[in-house]
C-alpha cells in the first residue's frame, strides 16, 4: 500500500477549495480565498512554509494554478461578473488581474502541456464544455465542446498535445474525455461516488491521479498507471472542500482540503504509485514472493490466440526483438514497462525489482550484512540444469513431445527451461564507468556510445548465466531475464537522470546522432500491429501506435539505487 504523511494544519481562513501547484523540486504554492473574496497565498520553498499573503481580487470561485516554467504561475478564477479573470508571476513580480471573458457557472480549470501554452476549461451556462487558450502568443477565443456535465471540469495534461478531462456525472460517477493530438475521445465511465469537485495530476508521462470526495466525506483516488484504471481508494480525512493536488516528483503527491475547523489540511505520499524498483536482493522476502507469484500467475492468464501472458513474452522477444542498433535500449523499456504493467494486473503493489549485476547472484548483497541467493526453489529456480521449481510449470519437464519445439506452437511450453551460471559476478565495469561513458563527447554521440557499452555488458552477463538466457531466441522463456533487463533499464534511466544533463529526457535530443534513425522514428512492433502478432494484429486489433520518442518511453521509470 502507498504510504502517506499525517494530515497537518497551515492555518488560515479560508472560504474556498485550495488550489496548489508545484514549478520545481520541493517547491509547492497553494491558493484559496479569504474571508474577503480576495486570493490568497501561501508557499513552501524547500525548506519552511512561506505566510499567508493577499494577492487581492474579488472572485466569485475558487481560485485554479497552472505553472509551464520555472518560477512561472498563472492563476485564474471567476469575477462576480461570471467572467473568467487571470493574474500571473513572472519570476520577478506578480501582473494585474485581466478579464478573459466567457460566461461560466463552474470554477474553471487549467493546465499547460507545453512551454508558454495553456489550456482553460469551464462550463457555460449550457451546460457545456467551453474552452480559450494561450498560444504563446495571444489568447484564443471561447470555443463549445459540447457535453452536458454536472460538475466543474478537471483538466491534465501528461505530454505535449494530450489533455484528459474529467467530471462528475448524474450518476455521481467520475466520467473521462480524452485529447490525443489529433481528435476527442468519447466519455467513459470510471465508477465511484462522488460529492464534491474534481482534481487531477500527471506525476509522469501516462501516469494520472483523480481525486474526489465521498460520501463518506473522505478523499478517494483514482489512478491509471499507463495501462489501466486501477479503481477507487480511500484516504481517509473528513473534508469539506474539494481536495487540490499537486506533484513536483515522478512519485510523489501532496493532498490539501478545508477541515470542519475551516482551517487548510495537508496529506501526502512519497510513493504514490508503490512501483518503485529496487534490488531484488534487497528487498524483503515477502516483496520477492509477490513478484514471483505475479509472474506464475502470468502463465494462468491467456490471450485470445491461446497464448499465455507469460509466453507472450518470449514470442514477442523471437519475432520483433531489437538488438545491436538505436533502438536497444527503448524498445527494451517498452518490453520491461508493458511486463510490469501486466504483473500489476495481477498484483498493484508489484514492483519489477532489478538484479544488480556486478554481483554474484547467487550471494548477492542483501544490504544488512549478509546475501541473498536469488537462484533457489523459492524464487527464481535452480542455477544449473533444468530451471525447475517454482517455475517447473513453465516448461515440458524435459520432453519434446507437445513441447513449442516440436510442434511450433508459442502457446505450448518450451522442452526446458534451463541455467548454467557461471562462478562468481559477471566479469563486466561497474556501473558509473559504464554511465559516463562517452560523457566527455559531443552531445550527439553520447547516446550512442553509452548504448554500445551497455549492450555490450548486457550480452556479457546473458552469457554469464547461460542455459536458455545465453541465447536470444530463448532467453525470455526464463523469468530471470527480466531481473537482468530491469538492471540494463536502470542504467539508461541513471545515465538519463545525470545531473546537468536534463537533455537526456528529451525525446528530440537524447538519442543524439541515432535520433533520425528509422528505427527511433518507426512505431514499435509488434505493438503497432503490422508484425500480424496477436493481440495487437487482427482479429483483435489492440494496436498501439507509439515509438521511441514517445513520452511514456523517453521518461525513464523510477528506481532506487
């Protein structure tokens, strides 16, 4: 389960949901409205809580914040006119509030998906969905997106030109639209029971959380982790005022409300999504048995050609694989993302941990003095032969008959699954020397140079643990392979992450000279479909357009050292 602070008071008094909004590291603002209609706000800078302070107004709602830069605010609400008015910090000094015009009879909402852009919302006296923007430029003018909502509308935005919306329906159920760049998706339906107002947050690329309140009056969640919703949580509290949110960290959320007592309450979560990956060898018996459990049930689970979710993987590994050119290490990020997503469908709280491979993996660290053997009956199998329990069932025991290598068939079991681990750790660098690798070259050859010595390692250590995994076309019949390709993935990600080198997670530079490449600019297979793989081919038509510059896999995920 993810893990919260204590509610704890900011004091104030305060007539209006708060609104907050995070434009760096650490850094958090939150607005509400006094006793006097005016906007108020407060700041946490790092280190303390900065006063309450006017920033003056007459407003009719509550107050809405969007940041597109650093040190950059844009705050909005509704004057006594019904119209929608704006102030805005510049870095340097707060601007006058100006009209924008429209007629709404909801708070407004706003987000911004790009540099000097954002994207306001409200709803009109139709009962429809209006919007205006800012271009960088000017602002546009109001435009209808039709609907009939019951609720003011929340808005998010996780990646340049994708905006998802939210309301309140009369059923009382949390109800969804989407903006894809191209075209409005229709409404869904996403359950619950709801009383008060909306808030929604994109912590990274396809990550979002809804919050609302009950009828219970407590805060409840709902969250989509990239692949699904994952249904309603409560958090507890008895508050009475819609919740604001605000991320300034790929897993981490701050909650505000108004108490009974009128003053302001804060909550918060430094997991918000629990999926955190971790050494395997570090982590607590019971979180290895969760993951091991995950990945069994995975072989229970079938798709509609017949083929488990488990082999799956191995078929999709045999036809599309990527290896020895630019597209190695996102294509990769894509096969370990979806696995995970899958082991969370099984189990939330499931993480998809990393073997460290400059240890030995069958003594490796534990972290508290001793060492963990990762090669046993009770998590990943025997180290030499046949991989045997707890996986014996993913295998035909050792015959060929009706096994995938007679009859061809990825929906039957391998002949064998087996291992022959060689002595010790893996003979490959450390990990920093394998990090900074071309660091001291131009920009443009970076990335190559640190995919050439990663995949070098990364073919070393395959061949460390030899047996089925020395071997492409059969190394993802071992569920090992995936502590391995988590640890390749953590290493990408730590590159990216270099501090003084935030280019790394942009998708139109971090892969330098390799970026024009046809493999980085193509959709990926067999995702995209056109490998006639199913589910993404025909029949079933599941295809997901998507490749190495997308956003969800350009943002690396997030590991603890």
């Amino acid at each position: 389960m993810v893990s919260w602070g204590g509610w704890e008071s900011l004091g104030g008094t305060v007539v209006s949901s708060p609104e907050a909004v995070a434009w760096g590291p650490d850094r958090l603002d939150v607005f509400a409205l006094g006793t006097d209609h005016a906007l108020w706000h407060r700041w946490w800078d790092g280190t303390a809580w900065g006063g309450w302070e006017s920033l003056g107004g007459t407003l009719a709602s509550p107050p809405v914040a969007v940041s597109w830069a650093s040190d950059r605010l844009d705050v909005f609400a509704l004057g006594l006119d019904h119209a929608l008015w704006h102030r805005w910090w510049d870095g340097t000094a707060w601007g006058g509030w100006e009209s924008l015009g429209g007629t709404l009879t909801t708070p407004p909402t706003a987000v911004s998906w790009a540099k000097n852009r954002i994207d306001v919302f409200g709803t009109g006296t139709d009962d429809a969905v209006w919007h205006t923007w800012w271009d960088g430029t000017a602002w546009g003018a109001w435009e209808s997106l039709g609907g009939s909502v019951f609720s003011e509308v929340a808005a998010v935005s996780w990646a340049q030109d994708r905006l998802d919306l939210f309301a309140i329906g009369t059923d009382s159920a949390l109800w969804h639209r989407w903006w894809d760049g191209a075209s409005w998706g229709g409404w869904e339906s996403l359950g619950g029971s709801l009383v008060s107002e909306l808030r929604a947050v994109a912590r990274r690329p396809d990550r979002l959380d809804v919050f609302a309140t009950g009828t219970d009056n407590a805060v409840w969640r709902q969250s989509w982790d990239g692949t699904r919703w994952r249904g309603w949580e409560s958090l507890s509290g008895s508050v009475f005022s819609p919740t604001a949110v605000a991320s300034w960290g790929p897993t981490r959320l701050d909650l505000f409300a108004v108490g009974a007592d009128s003053a302001l309450w804060h909550n918060w979560s430094a997991q918000a999504d629990g999926n955190v990956r971790r050494n395997v060898a570090k982590v607590s018996q019971a979180e290895r048995d969760k993951l091991r459990d995950a990945i069994l049930a995975l072989d229970a689970r079938s798709h509609a050609d017949g083929v488990s979710l488990w082999d799956k993987q191995d078929q999709i590994h045999q036809a599309t694989h990527v290896h020895r050119g630019p597209a190695f290490l996102p294509w990769h990020r894509e096969l370990v993302n979806r696995f995970e997503a899958l082991l969370q469908q099984i189990d939330p709280t499931v993480s998809l941990h990393y073997w460290d491979w400059t240890t030995d993996p069958r003594a490796s660290n534990n972290g508290n003095g001793g060492t963990t053997n990762l090669f046993s009956t009770t998590f990943m199998g025997s180290a030499q032969g046949r991989m045997g329990a707890p996986f014996g069932s993913f295998d035909n025991a050792s015959v060929l008959a009706g096994s995938r290598d007679q009859t061809r068939n990825p929906a039957d079991p391998p002949q064998e699954v087996s291992r022959a681990v060689n002595p010790g750790a893996p003979p490959i660098a450390g990990d920093t020397t394998i990090v900074t690798t071309g660091d001291t070259l131009p920009e443009a050859d970076q990335y190559p140079a640190l995919r050439g010595a990663l995949e070098s390692a990364h073919d070393t250590v395959h061949g460390h643990i030899g047996g089925d995994i020395g071997f492409a076309h059969t190394a993802f019949e071992d569920p090992f392979v995936f502590l391995l390709h988590s640890n390749v993935d953590r290493l990408f990600a730590r590159w990216q992450r270099a501090p003084g080198r935030e280019w790394r997670l942009d998708p139109a530079r971090v892969y330098g000279s390799e970026g024009t490449s046809l493999v980085i600019n193509q959709n990926m297979e067999p995702w995209a479909g056109a490998s006639g793989m199913r589910p993404w081919a025909p029949p079933d038509n599941q295809q997901v357009a998507k490749n190495a510059k997308h956003p969800s896999i350009v943002e690396p995920p997030v590991y603890e050292d």
